[in-house]
C-alpha cells in the first residue's frame, strides 16, 4: 500500500505553470510533467502528455502486475504521449516546438515501476538517505561528465538547461525505467528541475527525514525551493509506502 500527495507552484519568476501532475493512488498512478515552449504551449504539452499516459495505463489488468508487464506498459504509454504531442504541435502553429519532461511511477506486484524523459527526477529517501534513482537526459550529465568537465563549471555552463531527450521533440525517444521495492516508511519524490535544480539535496532530505505529513512536506520542498529564488514552476509528487 501507497500513500501519496502531490502540489505545485508557479514560483517566484513565470507567470503562468507549465508543470503538470496526477496523483491517482486507486490506480497506482503518479506522473509529474514540466512542459516547455512559447506562449502556452508548455502547458498544453505537459497536461496532454500526464493525460495520456493516465488514460493508457488504465486499461492495464490489475491481475498482471509484475514489473516487465508494467514497465512495458509505461513505455508504451510515454511513445504514445510522444506521438500526440508531436501530431498536436503539427497541426497547430501556435504550439509549434512544445515539449514536456515526463516521469512517472506505478505499482507492480512487488513494488514500483518509474519511467522517465528528460530530468523531471525520482528520488528514494529511505534509512536517513536520499538517493538519486532516475538518470537525467540533460547535455550536462550524458556530454559534459563524459568530456570531464567539472562540476562547479557545469553549474554555469551555458548547455546546462538543454535536454538531450524530451516528449514531443523526435519520433526517436528513449525511455529510462527503474524498478523499486520501497519497505514501508520509505519515501518516494517525483520532481521537476523547479525543486531539485534549486533546493540543495540537504534541504530535502531534511524535509522528508520529519514525521510530518505529506502534504506538510510537499508544501514545505516548494517553500524551499521558492526561498532559493524559486525561479521556475515547482512541482513535487511525495509518496510513502505502508
């Protein structure tokens, strides 16, 4: 079993939110989608893609619930995402050039399934640690580690926002998915770049290490990252296992 709570915020900066979120624990479903591109066009990606996957995944038979067949599923669902928004921004020239992070966790038999594009992140807080699960398709962390660059110049760099992989952006999409066994009173966080590209890590191992509640905690990493300048929209799905 599964608790979960999800909020978010349109920051200190934009002025409009173009992250988008679903918590849907009848069906085991958590999604959080950071949209991008002109006018509102970052919204209609970010919300049509969390949509679909939401509407795909509903038809999944609760009976056969094992990773592989979740996994599969997921993919499934996020190359279908892909497609509509790649067809919605074809027909449309007000929306030309929208795309969207996308993670998104579900759970199996023995545990949870996450998938992911772009660095929408998944973190696990479990024994007094936060850990990093999923990987971020960003030019940083598959270019500029592998050429050796160091760290505190990757902070500044340039390329450091350009993602290597998004929803909507090429019909050559490669999806990340992790599995995880969660033991009860372990946390689980799906985020967007809004709360972990500015919240230190400390600050939010902090947060999920109190025996607040999950809304509390939410409320509590958007108010961190807002104290931090908050300068994009903040979006955190917390889930906790029983």
């Amino acid at each position: 079993m599964i608790e979960a709570y999800g909020a978010s915020n349109v920051g200190c900066v934009r002025t409009n939110n173009e992250d988008y979120f679903l918590v849907a624990p009848t069906l085991g479903q958590y999604v959080v989608a950071d949209g991008m591109g002109g006018a509102q066009a970052g919204e209609h990606a970010s919300k049509l893609a969390v949509e679909t996957v939401h509407a795909l995944l509903q038809d999944l038979d609760p009976t056969h619930r094992d990773s592989d067949t979740v996994s599969d599923a997921l993919v499934s669902a996020f190359e279908e995402a892909n497609r509509r928004v790649m067809d919605a921004a074809a027909s449309d020239p007000g929306l030309e050039g929208m795309g969207t992070t996308l993670i998104a966790a579900m759970e199996s038999d023995d545990g949870l399934v996450i998938a992911s594009v772009g660095d929408s992140r998944g973190y696990e807080y479990e024994n007094d640690k936060l850990k990093l699960i999923t990987e971020d398709q960003t030019w940083v962390n598959e270019v500029g580690r592998r050429l050796g660059i160091e760290e505190e110049s990757l902070k500044t760099h340039p390329m450091r926002h350009v993602l290597t992989m998004a929803i909507g952006v090429s019909e050559q999409l490669r999806v990340h998915t992790y599995e995880l066994h969660p033991t009860p009173g372990s946390q689980v966080l799906l985020c967007s770049d809004g709360l972990h590209g500015v919240a230190p890590e400390e600050e939010v191992a902090e947060i999920l290490h109190s025996n607040d509640s999950l809304e509390s905690k939410c409320d509590q990493l958007i108010a961190a990252a807002r104290a931090h300048g908050g300068p994009d929209n903040v979006t955190a799905v917390l889930l906790r296992a029983l």
